[in-house]
C-alpha cells in the first residue's frame, strides 16, 4: 500500500487562495496526485470547528476523485481555526475511524491534532504534534504530551501493528537539520523533545526513512517561510516523520520525500510498504 502525509498549513488557503502561495500549494497537490495513494494524511488544516466547507469538499472531490473524507478541527475552549488533521483514503476501504484523546494537558486534546484508522490487520494514526513555541513557553505540556502520545502508540501496537505519521515537530538527531549547533535550544530540537522522540521509538517503532535511506544528509521536510531563502539554501529541517511497529520495518519498501518545488514551510513525505 501506499501512503503520504503532508502538513499544509491551511488548506483554505491552499484550495481557494489566489496568491502566489496558494498556486504553488495547488502544484504540490497535483504531485501528490501522481502517486495515486491508498491513504493521504493532512495535517494544520485550519479549519472551522463545523470543517470543510461544500467549496473545500468539491475542491477536494475534483483533486482526489473516488476518496472518503473525515477530518477534526480544533474546537472550544482551544483556539479556532487551529491545527488540525484530515485524512483522505480510496472508497474501497473501510476503516473504522477513531478520534482519540490522549489525556494531554490544557486545550492539546481539543486541537484536532489526531486521527485513527483501524484497518483489519493494522491501525494507520496522524497526528500533528504541539510546538513547544516561541520562548519554549509551551515546552513543559510538549513533554507531557509526547509521554502521553508514547503511550497511546505503545497501545495500540499491543493490538495489532501501527503505521504513525505527521508532523512531529522534532529534528531527532543533529543529522536531521542542517544547523544543528545554532539551534540548541529552538523549538524542535531541544534535548527535551529528541528525548521524547527517542523514548517513543523505544518503545517499538521504526523511523522508515532512516531505516529505507540510512544516514544519509541533507534531506528534510521543512524549510522556514520566515526565511527567504531557507529552501534555495536548503538550511531545512526533517521534522514530518513515517514510523512503523518494528515489526513491520522489514516491509516497508520507500520512505520518501515528494519534491514540493520552490514552496517552502513542509514537504509531502510518502511510504510504501507491503500490508
């Protein structure tokens, strides 16, 4: 099967914009298209509580045909039109969906962060994982996130396999960003959040595309728009990840990035694997 994940930052935007954005949005929807996948995966979708609406569902019909929509949006008390998940997968499958809370602390579980898709043989779970912030003020409830997160996966490989993916807004290693020494204490990779990524791992999950592509450098999945020229300089970031049960790391077959052209902000990344 196959199967990609992409962080969209608004898909508002990205379907119903005409600014330059939006247009180089649309070119990365249509190399997803190419791929024809099982499953997609979208996360900070942005939307309203009540979800797409009727002009982002005939968007979404037009671009990806023959394809079943749910998705979750943040809702009160959290913020609105926050975060964010949606997944898209072909009409011959039917899965039962899950809308997990995870016991997170303040407004996490009602962010729309997660979505489950339970399969007959194995669970497919997104999530798009809370940015510890500006000034670290939210790194505290980043960890208690990750532990909480940890432990939701670790259930769930207790049943049957799990394939995870999203944004997981982590760099893991220092081979996961092109400059390591300059952001010691940014969000994304301070020794608190690789620590949590380690401990998830442990507890029984591949990262594919180390386990596909090895220690290979300068591949990332993310590049800051704040920058401009963080792309064409490649000073990037691999933070939107594929994890498997470790069971299932023998069968993955790619763990990849989708080139996404001049566009900056993440990348689709897409893996195939025998289930």
């Amino acid at each position: 099967m196959k199967f990609i994940s992409w962080n969209i930052d608004s898909l508002n935007a990205a379907l119903t914009s005409d600014s330059a954005r939006a247009l180089l949005s649309r070119e990365v929807i249509k190399s997803i298209q190419v791929h024809d996948a099982d499953v997609i995966a979208i996360q900070e979708t942005k939307l309203s509580a009540k979800g797409p609406t009727k002009k982002h569902v005939e968007a979404l019909e037009t671009a990806f045909p023959s394809y079943n929509i749910v998705w979750r949006s943040s809702e009160e008390p959290a913020r609105k039109s926050y975060a964010g998940t949606m997944f898209l997968y072909k009409n011959h499958l039917e899965p039962e969906v899950h809308y997990p809370s995870i016991g997170a602390p303040t407004t996490m579980d009602a962010e729309g962060r997660m979505i489950t898709l339970e399969f007959e043989d194995f669970y497919l779970t997104q999530v798009y994982t809370p940015n510890a912030g500006d000034g670290l003020r939210r790194l505290a409830d980043r960890q208690l996130w990750d532990i909480q997160y940890s432990n939701y996966l670790a259930d769930l490989d207790e049943k049957k396999p799990v394939l995870a993916t999203g944004d997981y807004n982590v760099a893991h290693k220092e081979i996961d960003l092109a400059n390591p020494k300059n952001n010691r204490r940014s969000p994304g990779f301070t020794d608190e959040e690789r620590e949590g990524f380690t401990n998830l791992l442990n507890k029984g999950f591949t990262d594919t595309f180390r386990h596909i592509n090895g220690d290979v450098e300068g591949m990332y999945t993310w590049w800051a728009q704040r920058a401009k020229t963080s792309k064409i300089n490649n000073s990037g970031w691999r933070i939107d990840y594929w994890l498997v049960s470790n069971r299932l790391a023998g069968q993955v077959r790619k763990s990849e990035m989708i080139d996404s052209g001049p566009r900056q902000d993440h990348t689709p990344i897409l893996m195939e694997i025998d289930i």
